[in-house]
C-alpha cells in the first residue's frame, strides 16, 4: 500500500467549518457536510493528494469526474461498539471531521465476494492492527506476486487483518495488479537486454514512485515497484 503524505488542512475547509461554528453556535459533523460545495472541494483536495489513486487498493479513481469514489474516514465515524470499548467509539467519533483522518477511497465492487476497500471495510476498526495510509509503516506491512497476488510480509498481524477486512486479496484487484504490472514490463523491458540493467531498472522503479506532470500516480504503483524491485534486482 501507499504511504500518503498528508498535507495541512486545506483552508477552504478550515474556514467552512469556522463559519457553521459561528452559524450554527455548534462544531459541524460530517452529515453537514454531505450536499455542500465544500465536500466536492474537499474531495478534490485528497484526491489531489493521493495522486488520483485509492488510499487503500491504488485503483485509478476522480480522473474523469469524483462520482467514482467518496470521502473515507479511516477511524470510522459510526464504529462498532460490539468490539470498539466506549472510550474507543468517542476516540473515533470524534475524528469525523479531522483533516488526517480523512482519505479519498474507490467504490470497491457490488458483488459482496469481490468487495474491497472503504465499502468492504464498513465500520470494522482495530486499534491495534489497523495502520493507517499515512503513516510510514503502511509500506512495509505488504508485498507483492507478479500474478498480481498481495501477501502480508512474514505473515504479520497487521497486515493481515487489514488485507482481509479490505478486500485486498479479491480476484478483481488481483487480475487488475497483474494486467497494470504486464503493461509495464511491455512498455518498459521491451528488450531483453534491458533485464539486465541494474541502473535502468532503478531508474524506472524511481519513476513509478513518483506523480507525473499531471499529478497522478501509476495505478497499482506499490505493486510494480515492490515487483520490479523483487522479481528483477534481487
């Protein structure tokens, strides 16, 4: 998964919750937020700061419009209190209109057995394995096969529960990993010769790391890079 650097609270959304606490002599909640200009403002935002990328499989999403993906609170806003202790529910209640605990995620699938991402993971929270996508550790929980197949590294906990409550490991972001990692090899190692281009290859593992001129990330970006990194340098 994708480290996502989170930047400071956007002004625009720093000032519309000041005006509603002056309106409205109370602080907003994020059904207030729903119906208002300020939550396309603010999805834009993160969509901006994730590259136009899902914070949590990497699929393409708001490249042709935002109706392909919705504002995800990763500590959730109505958590479950059957596994969540009162103390946790508020910790998590209370994060509902925190600039870093917002993301921008996919729609995932509508079939229950192909879900993934923000809508598979629904109000399930764990505070002691869930990592959030900011946060450095994210990189280091999951690797990657070339047929696409993600894995937790040395099977660890964290990774794990998150992989499945996620969805991560569906056939559909499997299939879409691996057509997303062909195409690279076919754009990138069109010759053989450059399998064996130590330098090459570190170059292009760079530059699927970094946004392009637009902004965006390559879709499925930690998959190709942890793959060439793997499959071609070690």
């Amino acid at each position: 998964m994708h480290k996502i650097i989170k930047q400071s609270e956007p002004d625009h959304f720093r000032l519309w919750k000041q005006n509603f606490r002056n309106v409205n002599g109370r602080d907003a909640v994020y059904d207030d937020l729903m119906e208002t200009s300020e939550y396309g403002m603010l999805k834009n935002s993160l969509l901006e700061e994730q590259g136009y990328i899902c914070c949590y499989c990497e699929k393409a999403i708001g490249r042709g419009g935002m109706r392909d993906c919705n504002i995800e609170h990763f500590m959730p806003r109505h958590p479950d209190s059957r596994f969540l202790s009162s103390q946790e529910c508020e910790q998590c209640k209370n994060a509902q209109m925190d600039y870093a605990n917002l993301f921008a995620s996919c729609l995932g699938e509508h079939a229950y057995s192909a879900d993934h991402c923000n809508h598979k993971k629904d109000n399930w929270f764990d505070f002691e394995v869930c990592v959030s996508p900011a946060e450095d550790e994210i990189e280091t929980l999951f690797g990657f096969r070339a047929d696409g197949k993600i894995f937790a590294i040395g099977s660890n906990k964290k990774g794990e529960e998150l992989r499945r409550h996620l969805g991560l490991d569906s056939y559909v972001l499997n299939e879409q990993r691996k057509a997303a990692y062909d195409t690279v090899m076919e754009i990138e190692f069109g010759s053989d010769e450059l399998l064996d281009d130590v330098s090459y290859i570190a170059d292009t593992i760079s530059f699927y790391k970094q946004k392009d001129e637009r902004g965006y990330y390559t879709p499925f970006c930690s998959m190709i890079t942890y793959c060439l990194q793997h499959e071609l340098l070690d």
